[in-house]
C-alpha cells in the first residue's frame, strides 16, 4: 500500500509530538512493506534529521495553483490512503481531490492530536495583540482584531466547530487518541453518529526499555522534555514549583534538567536567573533518549494534551511523570499513585509534596518506575503498528 502522510510540518523525530509519532508509524509501515510519503507545508529546521520517506512534496497552501501539482502526485506515486495529521481544512480539499482521480478510491483517515476543542486556545488576546506590533503594514486590520476580540474568539469557535463536522463527514475514518474523547468531539461537532471513529493510541518513541536491575544508575534528576512555549506547557509553573524544592536543604543534590526549545524560553531563563535557581539546566533541542535513561522523575505541567507522549517514554525508561490533570487521555497513561501521580490541576501544594515524596523515597520511587516499566509495554511500536495496519487493511 502506498500511504501519503499530510502534515503541517516535514517530519522529523525531534521536532515535536505529532511529528515524532508520524515517523514512529511510518517507520513501522515500511517495516511491514508499505510504501511511505510526505505532503507538507513548512520546513523545519536545517540542522534537524529528517525522517525518510519514498518522496516528499512541499507546498506553501491548497489553491488552484498547486491542485494540478499534488494531484499529478497522487496519480505518479500510486497513492492508496491518506493520513491527516490534525489539518482541518485541509480534509474537505483532499475530499475535492480525490474525488477528481477516476482511477481508484483514495481513502482519507483524519488523525486528530488534541483533546477535541484545544484549539480554541490558540487565539488569545496576547497573541493578538502582538501580531498588531510585529505588523505595522496591516495596523488597521490588527487593531480591528483587537479592539474587537471577543467577536474574533466567538467567530473562530464556529469556525472551529464547523470544521470538525466537515472533517468527520469528508473523512472515511476518524482517529483518535482516547476512547474518552470521543463524546467531547460528538458535542463539539453536533454530530449525530459515531461510525466513523476509531481509538489509536500513541506509539512508544523507542523499542528499548529500562532494564530496572539498573536502577542505582539513575541520577538524582529531575526531566521536563517539553516545547518552552507557556500557553499549553506552563513550563513557568512548573519553574514556580522548582523554586519550592530548590529551597530545600535536604534536597540540595538533585537538578532539574529541561530539553527543548521555543517562544517562551528566554523568558524562562529570566526567570532562573532572578530567582538565583542553581540547578536548573536548559538543554536546548537535543534527542531525548540519553536524558530519560539517566532521569528518575519527570514533570509535567501542560494545561492540555492530546496524548502527551513525554510521559509514555517516560514510563518506558523508569522515570516516575507527575502531570496535572488538565486532559482526560492521561487517566489511559497514568494509574494515579501506582505507575506515576495526578494531581487535581493547579494544586500547585500537592504537586510539591508527591514531588518532594518521590524525591526523599527511594523505595516508593524505584517501586513506581518498576510498574511504568511495564505499564508502558501496552503502547509498544509492535502493538500501536497492528491497530495501524488492522485500520489500513
């Protein structure tokens, strides 16, 4: 089968969630004797490794333009499916496409990476504003979005909201990554049926586990793998919560390690350094494997998933994750007390003291990384890749 993966971005395994799990699945269907391409729109960075596929296909937008040239795709590279990775619009164009190549079905699966209506979140006031002063050539329409905000918000959640329905009804299947979301987007959608969904977990990024006989290895680090981007992370929250632990004498040999890079991170490291914090260390975008094997704690701080795969690779090397509970799909990862802790989102106290429990005990901490160990084997390459190919057959 020849399979045309369509993402925002070209896809490597360090830019970012979506794209990490579009090469983990690709990968695996070309191990199983597919044929995997790429349809994008906007480059990534030159120093990133680019995950391989058969071609790939760049284009700026969908218009009348560049139609003629992805079709002629389509039709040269023999292409049997497309998977959508989170590109509302770009369904209902696809739909139109497809419709036009007499030469066979193409079938469309629509993957859907958030909690449905996560997106609302997105336009905010800040970003509003900002795009006003970092556009003096088109002032008046800023100031117009701005002055007029709430009108721009109500108009983007029915456009959101309509674009869910047009996606579900233009698509041949749904996916999504929790059972649990699946009335959230009936509701968001005023949809009327079901048929169409079907529930794929996210694959585990690497096929290694922790051997847990190593466990005295482990560093006395603590491990954010994350965007540095506040809206969603709230990588400022959990600095604040850093801050509480650092004061702590008994606590003085252990770190907090953060990997990743984004909008908000010079404002992070501000932050560090007004606060005199010692032992927070910035990594930058690096390839997360080396810091899960010697972490032993993780956090989490986002104010919405879709799945949150940090946590997953987390498990699978023994670092015990602490995450709010801001997302309905970390109750599939997260067996509160058992294989990590959630705490009632923005109890910012009882975060600290799991925290501080984790740190101080090695048992309870050993015993926990033991059972995400295993826990997480449910998400494995091999076990993801066969819903994947049961979906496709």
């Amino acid at each position: 089968m020849n399979i045309l993966f369509c993402s925002f971005f070209d896809v490597s395994s360090t830019k970012g969630g979506t794209e990490r799990i579009t090469t983990t699945v690709s990968e695996g269907l070309k191990e199983a004797g597919h044929k995997c391409f790429l349809l994008y729109f906007r480059d990534i960075e030159s120093d990133s490794i680019k995950t391989d596929f058969e071609k790939r296909i760049r284009i700026n937008k969908i218009n009348t333009k560049t139609k003629p040239q992805i079709k002629n795709f389509l039709i040269e590279n023999d292409i049997d499916t497309l998977i959508i990775q989170g590109l509302f619009e770009m369904t209902a164009e696809m739909k139109n496409l497809v419709s036009e190549i007499d030469k066979k079905k193409i079938s469309i699966i629509f993957v859907h990476h958030f909690n449905p209506g996560a997106e609302e979140s997105f336009l905010t006031f800040r970003k509003t504003v900002k795009s006003l002063k970092e556009s003096p050539n088109n002032k008046f329409k800023n100031l117009t979005k701005t002055i007029l905000y709430p009108i721009a918000k109500l108009k983007y959640h029915l456009k959101l909201r309509y674009h869910y329905k047009q996606t579900y009804l233009n698509a041949d299947k749904v996916v999504l990554l929790s059972e649990r979301f699946i009335d959230p987007y009936i509701r968001y959608a005023q949809l009327t049926n079901k048929d169409k969904f079907h529930i794929i977990h996210n694959a585990l990024s690497f096929n290694s586990f922790f051997d847990i006989a190593d466990y005295n290895s482990k560093k006395k680090e603590i491990l954010i793998i994350s965007r540095l981007e506040e809206k969603q992370k709230r990588i400022g929250l959990a600095l604040r919560i850093w801050k509480k632990i650092e004061a702590l004498s008994m606590l003085e040999d252990w770190s907090l390690i953060i990997v990743g890079k984004g909008s908000d991170e010079t404002k992070y490291k501000q932050f560090v350094k007004d606060h005199n914090l010692q032992r927070v260390f910035f990594e930058g975008r690096k390839e997360p494997q080396s810091y899960y094997q010697k972490a032993s704690i993780f956090m989490m701080t986002s104010s919405f998933e879709g799945w949150g795969l940090t946590l997953t690779e987390a498990q699978q090397y023994g670092v015990v994750p602490i995450a709010f509970d801001s997302y309905a799909s970390l109750h599939d990862i997260i067996q509160d007390g058992e294989n990590g802790f959630i705490i009632p989102n923005n109890n910012i106290s009882e975060y600290i003291e799991k925290l501080k429990l984790l740190i101080i005990n090695q048992d309870i901490r050993k015993e926990m990384a033991s059972k995400c160990i295993e826990s997480s084997k449910r998400f494995s390459q091999e076990n993801i890749l066969q819903e994947w190919i049961k979906l496709l057959c």
